[in-house]
C-alpha cells in the first residue's frame, strides 16, 4: 500500500485517553484485519522510575490476550514534541511485542506510535515501518469503525482447547530444593509434546444450531506448519476446495447460514472445539498389550502430582487454514498457559498448590474476549481476589462501580445451542427478560434517551399460582429490581418470595409479625428497608406531591439511568410500577416514562405484554388529554443504588 493511502481504523468503541500526563497505553490489533487497525487497548499498568516493566506487562498480557490478536503499537498521554513521543511509544511497543513473541527482533514489523493532548483529547498518529527505521510518517486519515463487534465476528470464530493435566513430580527427599527444577523440566517435556509428531489433535464444530452434520477431523503433529509466521499465512476464500485436511478452512465448522437477527457477539460466535490426544501405536506393526516400564528410584522419593485445567481461548477469521489454526494459534496458546500456571505454582510448589482456573470475559466496551486466570483457594470477596480485579478494571478501563470481571460474568462455552442465548428468557429461568427490548419509540420530538443498563426479569401479578392481584405490585417491582442486581452479578440472594419479603420486614423491627401472610401493601420505604437487609443497597427517595410534578423530575431521573442504571420502583396512591427509562427533550420539556407494569395478569407472552401496553412508553398526558399519572396522589421514586464494587 502506498504511504500516500495509509490511514488509522479504530474499530474499537472508545480510545481509553485519560488526563494523566505521559499515561501510556498498549494499542490491539490482529494479523487478520487490514493493517493499522486499532481493535482495543490496554493500559500499562506496571512502571518505575525508568518506563514501563516490560516483564511484568507481558507477563499479564500474554495471559490475557488471546492468540489472534497482538500489540500493533502504542499510545503516549503527553505535551512534549509529538514525533518524539511517538518515537518513545514505538520503542516501548516494539520492547513489549518481543518480550510477548520471545524474539530478540522485528523483521519488518510496522509499528504505530500514537500522542494524545491530555487537554484535548486530540490523538496524532505515527508509523514507523521497520525497528532499523528512524524516520515517523504521520498518517492520515483517521477513520472510526460503528460496529466493532460487527467488524470482529462477521467474519470471525473462537477456537478453544480444554486440556486437563496431572503432572507428577518425583524428587529426593533429602533435597526438597531439586523440586523446582524437576517440575521445570517436566513442564518443558510437555511443551515438547504439542509438537510431537504422534499427537492428534481432534477438530469438531461446537455448539452447532443447525441442522448441519459435520464430521470431525484429525490432524495429526506431522501434518502441522511451525514455520509460517501469522502474517504470511495465505487465507483461503469460499471457493477454495480441498480435500486435504489439513487444509481445510475454519468455515468448514462454522454455520453456513445465520439468522438475520442474531447479534453478532463473542456469546454467539462460532466456536471449533480442539481436542488433543497422544497416539503412540499409530505405526505398530501389530496389535500389543499396553506396557508398563519401570524404573525403581535409587534413594527414597516424594511424589507430587500437580493439577493443570488449561482452557485457552483463541480468535481466528473463517478463511485460516485448520493446520495454521492449530500450529500458530492453539499449540502457542497451550504453551503460554501452562507457562503462566507454571509460575503461579512454583512459589507453592511443595505446600499447598493454588486451584487455578483460566475465565474468559467480553466486558462492555471490549469487542473481543480477554482471559484472566483467577486463583479458586481465594473467595471473590476475599481482597487478593478483589485486588486482582480491580487491576484489572484500571487495565481495561472498566469502571470500578460494577462487577465485570467476576466469574459469573464469563462466557459460557458449554451450551450446546448458541441460538438459546437469544432467548427473551433467562437461562435455568421460565420468567421473561429484556422485555422492553424492540418496543416502539416514545414519540417525543428530538428526546434523548436514558435506559436501564443491563439485564432484569418481568415480576408481575399471578406469576407462580400466587394470586396477588390487587395488593402486590409493590411486590412485584421490588422482585424485578432484586432480579437486576443478581443478574449484574451483585449479590447470589434469591429473588425472595412475598413472604420472604414480609420476614424481612418483621426481622428489622418496621412490622409486627401479624404481617406476615397478609395482603398489606408496601410502598417506596419499605423496599428500601428490604433492599438494605437482603442485598446492602442504599437508595435515594424523590417525593412529589402529584403525578403532574412527574416530569420536572425527568431531569434527575434521565441521570440516575446513565450514572446507575437500576431500575426504579415508582408508588402512587395504591399502585406501584416499575420505571426503565425516560426520554426528555430538554429544550420543550416533553418527556415520556418507559413503565413496567407489575399489574399484568396474562401469560408470559412478549407480544400480548408490548401490544396491551404492559410495557411501552407513557406520556404524563397523552395525545387526548387523559392523565397517566393521579393528580391527587403523591408519588415516592425509589432509585437504588449501584454498589461501588468490582
């Protein structure tokens, strides 16, 4: 391409630039994508007095990003001469990157090196086009991307490889010290082995929601390619045909055909599950009994078996050939995992050894998978687990207000049907999620909307044959609010029962026990109360004095959803409902509410809900006059808020 034609392509939702001074960040690439295009970015979190610690940011890295993708470059916060800075950027990026490859040099690697105005947030973008090189081409132009998932996965499948090892350990036991060193080098026989030529690696299309049978292949450690570097590999196209295994596209396991209305997500990508096998009797000339060889040891010895789950989670387009798939991807991956786990182990290698286990996340904001390797001996609230998180967050810029990175956040890789995870209904679960998702708009002119972040479940009269009709939709809302913060992955507590939510009540002393079993309503404060006991929630009332003040409220509330984004429980009068979002023209002052309505006593249909208004947007007077909201009654909003945890 010619230097007149470059450009930068950020495919990423957002550039993390901060007002830190000389903050550097790590820019994410991939083989697969045209050149210099930006899919995410990484903070460089490890540093003294000298730059960077290159190896403790590759350390982390290598575990946390996936085979497929790589370090393009790096982004420096700074005031100071841009084409200098950007010079430092592309030696930092380029020392990384080795450390990352395990190379000593780039051969012909370009590099970008980009400088922010911290006061600006204006990002100029350099490249330099081998390490030998010292000149900086500034490039320009500069082009976002609107669907980074789109760009991504469209094109895109997950390989994965779930490979447990027992590893033993013999040692002497008058010389514990020589520990360290068996348990290295056995480690490095079993790297060997990935590239042995008797071991099979067993391909099979995973998770498949179609019709379509396709058979497994084997490949086997003789068939593979170690030479070719990612870059040079040729992809091959649909009308590629090759009867050759090895040859065979990654296409060939994943559906041919995908519904118009399935979102392109790493949840629904196309997953190729790789499985690895020893075969030693691949050329015996005749059939034998297994053997057992024994080699008694000379002095008395310890045996230690350490345990290794190796999950590695890999990303590759359509069109790599299955033997390059498997060579430089899976076998790499392998490799870095047992590595990583090799050194987490050895500080506790004759004590008591960590139970390590490999997650793999897609946080919002991130349009590609990361895998963090968390330590199961620690609970998550236990502060090495909530430490290791919270660098985490500063890391991926995540906010530190949500639990993102929890392991109730991974991905899922076991269901058999991906089509089931565009369900309305929660897995496990018969009750409705989402449920406002696709229901017309508001119709207020020029409005900005403000939504309910994440996920809930539609609690609403006679749900579970328990007829509460007329006195629980009080109830009803706090159950749905309840069900947002167990499916945000705040709390594990039960959405409890009416009676439960009674028990509570009775417990801290606001009701007497006559109350539990009644059909006594509950408003705004007595949830609050359930909120703090069950879940530790804080909330904050607004009152008005008549649903006509509603809307000067829209204000206030359009920023409770983009700062909190929990939804609200709304109490008038009798009734209650549940609140999910406002549109609110500033300028005119129109305003329309998003309502739940707990009040619903069908069946757990989508379109009778959306189509009997059970949940749509209410204007506080509609096109004929007629009032939402009572005049005469006084409203309580409860807005519970997010707890600030990771």
């Amino acid at each position: 391409m010619e230097k007149n034609t470059r450009s930068i392509r950020i495919e990423c939702p957002k550039l993390l630039i901060t007002r830190n001074e000389s903050d550097l960040q790590w820019l994410i690439g991939s083989p697969f994508f045209p050149p210099l295009t930006i899919i995410s970015t990484f903070r460089c979190i490890h540093s003294n007095s000298s730059g960077p610690d290159f190896p403790k940011e590759s350390e982390e890295i290598r575990t946390l990003l996936l085979k497929g993708f790589d370090v393009i470059g790096a982004l420096i916060v700074g005031k100071s001469d841009p084409e200098k800075t950007a010079a430092r950027a592309v030696e930092a990026a380029r020392k990384l990157k080795k450390l990352l490859t395990g190379t000593t040099k780039l051969e012909n690697e370009e590099t970008i090196g980009a400088v922010a105005d911290p006061d600006t947030g204006d990002i100029r973008f350099f490249l330099s086009e081998t390490e030998s090189s010292t000149n900086f081409e500034l490039v320009n132009p500069v082009s976002y991307g609107d669907n980074p998932e789109k760009f991504v996965w469209e094109s895109g499948c997950l390989l994965l490889c779930q490979l447990p090892i027992k590893l033993p350990v013999c040692y002497p036991a008058n010389k514990p010290s020589d520990a360290e060193s068996i348990f290295s080098r056995a480690i490095e026989a079993v790297i060997a082995k990935f590239k042995d030529p008797n071991v099979v690696y067993l391909v099979k299309a995973s998770n498949r929601a179609s019709l379509d049978v396709v058979q497994p292949v084997i490949l086997r450690g003789s068939e593979l390619d170690f030479d070719a570097a990612v870059a040079n590999i040729e992809l091959l196209d649909e009308s590629a045909q090759n009867s050759e295994k090895k040859l065979l596209r990654c296409a060939h396991f994943c559906l041919k055909s995908k519904s118009t209305s399935q979102l392109l997500s790493a949840e629904n990508a196309d997953i190729i599950q790789i499985s690895v096998l020893l075969n030693r009797s691949e050329k015996s000339p005749k059939c034998s009994a297994p053997a057992v060889e024994y080699f008694p040891a000379m002095d008395e010895t310890r045996l230690l078996i350490v345990d290794f789950k190796l999950e590695v989670l890999c990303y590759a387009v359509q069109g790599i050939p299955l033997m390059h798939a498997i060579s430089k991807l899976i076998i790499p991956g392998l490799i870095d995992q047992l590595i990583s786990m090799k050194k987490m182990n050895l500080p506790y290698l004759l004590t008591q050894n960590p139970e390590l286990h490999p997650y793999h996340f897609c946080p919002p904001g991130i349009a590609h998978p990361v895998t963090v390797i968390y330590e199961l001996n620690y609970g998550e609230t236990e502060m090495k687990q909530v430490d290791a998180r919270r660098s985490l967050h500063l890391r991926l810029g995540l906010p530190f207000d949500r639990p993102l990175l929890r392991i109730a956040n991974s991905l899922d890789l076991s269901i058999k049907s991906r089509s089931s995870n565009l369900s309305t209904r929660k897995a496990g679960s018969s009750l409705l999620k989402d449920v406002h998702i696709g229901i017309p708009g508001s119709g207020v002119s020029g409005g900005s909307v403000s939504l309910v972040q994440g996920s809930y479940e539609y609690y609403h009269y006679l749900q579970d044959g328990f007829d509460d009709s007329g006195w629980g939709c009080a109830y009803r809302s706090l159950q749905t609010i309840i069900s947002w913060f167990r499916l945000q992955h705040y709390s594990s507590v039960d959405v409890p029962s009416h009676r439960e939510i009674q028990q509570s009540l009775v417990d801290i002393g606001d009701k007497d026990p006559a109350f539990i079993g009644s059909r006594e309503w509950i408003g705004a404060i007595e949830l609050s109360f359930v909120l703090d006991k069950l879940l530790g929630v804080s909330c904050k009332v607004i009152n008005v004095r008549s649903g006509s003040e509603l809307p000067e409220k829209c204000r206030e509330l359009a920023l409770h959803f983009e700062t909190q984004g929990t939804p609200i429980m709304i109490g008038g009068g009798v009734l209650a409902y549940t609140l999910l979002g406002v549109d609110y023209n500033e300028a005119t002052g129109e305003c329309a509410f998003l309502i739940l309505d707990p009040h619903y006593t069908g069946s757990d249909d989508v379109k009778k809900i959306v189509n009997g208004g059970w949940c749509g947007w209410k204007k506080s007077v509609d096109s004929k006059g007629k009032s939402f909201f009572l005049q005469d009654k006084f409203y309580n909003l409860l807005l519970p808020q997010r707890p600030n945890m990771v």
